[in-house]
C-alpha cells in the first residue's frame, strides 16, 4: 500500500504546497474534505485513480494553454486548482492510509 502519492505532475519553478497537520485538520473541516474522509477503504482505489485522472487531465488543460500562449488569468486560475486538487490527493492518500492501519489495527486486537 503506497503511503505517498508519486508527484503527478512536476512543474518547474511552482512549489507544491505541504500537507502539514495544520493543513490536515483544514481540509477535513471542508466539503470535500469530508466526502474523502467518510469514503470506505475499499472505494479508495477508484478514488484516488478518479482523482489523479482529474490532475492529468488539468495538466494537459495548462500545458495545451501555455503552449498557444493562452490567456495568462485563466492559466493561473487553473494552476491554483491543480495544486489544491494534488493537495486533497495527497490528503486521500493520508486518509486511506489511517483507514488502512486501524483496519490492521482491529484485525490484529
């Protein structure tokens, strides 16, 4: 089971932002936040595939933009996205993990 999400997507000069506890607590507190949390382990892996094919996805959406020398407004606005949406990944992957070790938890108990 991967505890970390591989980097899916690696954009130079732009710093990822960290998911601190302080962080955590923050996104648990928010709608989709909420809708990870309150997700069964065993849906997780639908989740986190859904969830990496939406970043690839935007990914490509930049890329195309920056390429044609798009709008610079609209590609900034899609940049904060991914990072937000790479954050609530790398919080999926978190939760999962948690979910995870107290499975084993209570099945060694």
């Amino acid at each position: 089971m991967a505890m970390k999400p591989d980097n899916i997507f690696h954009l130079p000069g732009i710093k990822m932002p960290e998911l601190t506890h302080e962080k955590i607590q923050e996104l648990k507190k928010t709608a989709k936040g909420k809708l990870i949390t309150g997700t069964s382990i065993t849906a997780f892996p639908a989740l986190l595939k859904s969830m990496e094919a939406a970043l690839q996805e935007q990914l490509a959406q930049y890329d195309h933009i920056k390429q044609t020398n798009g709008e610079n407004a609209k590609r900034k606005m899609l940049l904060l996205e991914m990072l937000d949406d790479h954050l609530y990944l790398e919080f999926a992957y978190h939760i999962m993990f948690i979910k995870w070790r107290e499975q084993q938890i209570s099945k060694a108990s």
